[in-house]
C-alpha cells in the first residue's frame, strides 16, 4: 500500500507537471513560429513539429495538406480524422476563395484558439493545415518517462527493503527467544521459559512458544518424576534391606531362634522381589508407546483375575464376589495390562478388607463404556487424600495402611494402564464404610 501510495502520488505530481507546462504557450505564437519554420521548406517544418513535441509533451501538432496527408506520415488521432473528413474540404475551399496565402495572411488574423485551424506555407509552395491537440493523453502516460521509472524503482526498493527489515526483526526476535530457550534446557535449566509477551503472541511464533513452555514443563515434570522415584524405592527399599541385615546377624548367633530368622530373611527377600517387580512394571507403563490392542473378552479376564485372587483371599477369611454381566463385553485392549491392573485393584481392596468381610466385583454397560466396579469395607480414605494415593509409594492416613503392608504402587499402576488405554479410575467412600473404585475402558 505505501508503494502504491507514492507511486501514485510520483505520477501526479509529473503529471501535474506536464499539464502546466502548457501555461504561457498559445496557438497564436506557435502558429508565427510554424510560419516562421516554413520558409525553410517541409524539412524545416517537421524538425519544428519535432521540437514543439518534445518541448510541450502534452502538446501534439499535425500539419496536413489539401488530401489530408499529414506531414511526418503520423496516423491521426480519432478525433482528428474525424475533423478531416468533414471540415478539411471546407477549409481549403474558403482558403482557396480568399486569394491565396497573402490574402490569408492580410484577412484572416493569427488564431487565439486551440482549435481554429490556420493555413501554414512551406517554401516549396505547398501549404498546410496547422492541428493542434492539447492536453493529449501521452499526458498521462508518464511511466514511458525514463527518471520516473528510476524514481518508481527507487521507492518501492527503499519501501520493500525497509518492510523487510521490520519483518524480519518483528520475527527473528522470537525466534533468537526460542533458541536460547533450547540452549539452556538442554544445560539442563529446566525451569527456562518464554517471556509472557511472545508467549501470548496470536500467531505461530506465539503457538510455538506456548508448545516451549508446555515442553519444558512436561520435562520438568518428568524429571521431578523420576527423581521422587529415584528418592521413594532408594527409602522403600532401606527397610527391608535393615531387616535383612538384622536377621542376618542373630542368624550367625545361633540358638534355636536361627529357623525363625532364616524364615524373616525370606520373607524380606520375598517383598524386596515384589517391590523391584512393580518398580520395573511402572517403568515400562511409564514409556510413550502405545500397548498392542487386540480384541478380547473383559467378562473372561475379570473372571480369571477374581479366580487367582479369591485363593488369597479365602487363605485370609475374606471372599471376592462376582457378579458378571449377561452378555459378553468386547474390549480391544492388552490382556496383560489389563489383568495386572484389576489384580492391583482386586489385591489392594482386599489388603484393607477386614477378616470375614468381602469384596464386590461388578461389570456393567454404561453409555458405551465398559463399568469395573470394586467395592470393599475397609476404613476408607480421607478425602484431602483421594486424589493422592495414585502418586507412587504414597501412603495415606494411618486408619487405612496401619498394619498393611504394601509400597504403594498398585494404583500408581492401575491408574497408568487405564490411561494407556484411554479410561479412567474413580475412587470414592462409600457412605456405609469402605472405598469404591470404578474402571472406566471404551468399548
């Protein structure tokens, strides 16, 4: 728009300057100057015509004869063709009429208008018809002019460059933002990010400040992640790892006391085997790849899950009651996930059933969705907890882990295989006692 704006206002200004070169030039004085010329004969009446033309160019002059031929072999304008053929026989025949030339000259006085046509003589003997056009449209045609070219050149070079400039500086900034951003999270400056202002840029500069931002607060995360872990199992496994160092030493003593440490020291070997177990489980459910999706019946893996479960559970006085659905429920997802998420489950509603009681196990239909439901009667959780205890190796409030043993990670890994599979868990009090948990899979 700026280049077109000066452009434009280049052309009228030589325009402008082109029309009012005109200003003090009649027809009467370049009528005595033809005359003048044509003493030296046609030559001398077309260098006049050409030097009238480049002196005036919004001035065109066109000398005809009787037949209407015009001196320089031009082509006349429309308009003047017209005139010609309806007014030049006239013309001669009233120039013919008044004796002559010097009659003309004597009768007819110089013209002071454009358009009076007067009688010019050339040395040869011949006469011809002075035409004079002002104001022609080559007036307007300016772009022929060669500095107005440079002139037009130069500004939209100057304009263009300058627009460039701006734009590359308005876009080169957030990007020179962006990379320094990259340079010091790979320093490990995971806290780096974009200033508010580029951040909430409406564009794509801003869109991928906002994706820095979010990456580098996953990565955070992650981090922050993987050292709690780190921090948890080096603490979780510190206590077993006393035990065991205890057992070992009133092992060496001796004494009719050796079996039941031999026994302890199992039992400690036993639980540090579970814990690296789902350690290294939840590693793996941590990885970004999705699991191998095949179909399969949910009704028969609940079934089989309930089945190995309820062997612990009738060890322990308690029970696990099934309800299964009528009708089968189709599910595309990994049976091994999947088992080893209602295992946790199933494991961890029993581990705080008390003696006597059971666990109830339901699958239903809801809105598309396949509907896990376990409820047990333990102790509950608080509620500032609920959505705590899918944190790994977290421990909620005495009533419920007081006595049980367990390194809090069967929900860190049911809640991660759910996602893996684009389902949720809910976990909520039940109003007569105990925790209910329901399992959420699309069909």
């Amino acid at each position: 728009m700026l280049i077109l704006l000066i452009g434009i206002g280049v052309t009228l200004a030589v325009t402008s300057a082109r029309l009012h070169a005109l200003d003090g030039v009649s027809s009467a004085q370049l009528t005595q100057a033809a005359r003048h010329a044509g003493q030296g004969g046609d030559a001398a009446l077309a260098r006049w015509v050409r030097q009238t033309e480049t002196l005036h160019p919004t001035l065109r002059v066109f000398l005809v004869d009787r037949a209407g031929r015009e001196l320089l072999g031009r082509r006349l304008p429309v308009r003047l063709q017209d005139w010609v053929q309806l007014n030049l026989a006239q013309t001669v025949a009233q120039w013919e009429g008044g004796g002559g030339m010097a009659q003309h000259r004597a009768a007819v006085p110089v013209p002071d208008s454009w358009w009076n046509v007067p009688a010019i003589e050339s040395a040869g003997g011949g006469v011809r018809f002075a035409l004079f056009l002002p104001f022609d449209s080559s007036a307007y045609e300016v772009l022929g002019v060669s500095h107005v070219l440079v002139l037009l050149f130069l500004c939209a070079v100057c304009v263009s460059g300058l627009a460039c400039w701006v734009v590359a500086r308005h876009i080169m900034r957030p990007v020179l933002g962006v990379q320094q951003g990259l340079r010091s999270l790979a320093r490990g400056e995971l806290g780096v990010r974009m200033a508010p202002a580029l951040a909430g840029r409406q564009d794509e500069l801003g869109a991928l400040a906002a994706d820095f931002d979010a990456t580098a607060q996953r990565l955070q995360e992650l981090v922050a992640a993987q050292e709690m872990l780190l921090r948890d199992v080096s603490h979780e496994l510190r206590s077993p790892l006393t035990r065991l160092r205890l057992a070992l030493e009133l092992a060496r003593r001796g004494g009719p006391a050796m079996a039941a440490q031999l026994d302890r020291i199992e039992r400690e070997c036993g639980r540090l085997d579970a814990l690296t177990g789902q350690v290294l489980q939840l590693a793996r459910l941590r990885e970004p790849r999705a699991p191998t999706r095949v179909p399969l019946d949910l009704v028969a893996l609940v079934a089989d899950t309930v089945a190995d479960v309820a062997y612990e559970a009738e060890a322990a006085g308690k029970a696990v009651a099934w309800r299964p659905p009528a009708t089968p429920v189709p599910v595309h997802g990994a049976a091994a996930e999947l088992a080893s998420m209602l295992e946790n489950v199933l494991r961890n509603a029993l581990r705080f059933t008390p003696r006597g009681e059971r666990v109830d196990v339901a699958l239903d239909m809801q809105a598309g969705l396949a509907v896990l439901s376990v409820r047990d009667r333990g102790p509950g959780i608080a509620p500032a907890h609920l959505d705590q205890v899918f944190a790994p190796f977290f421990q909620s409030d005495p009533a419920r882990s007081s006595g049980h043993d367990g390194a809090g990670l069967g929900l860190a890994i049911a809640q991660r295989v759910a996602q893996r599979h684009a389902g949720q868990i809910r976990l909520a009090n039940r109003a007569g006692g105990g925790l209910s948990v329901d399992i959420r899979l699309p069909c």
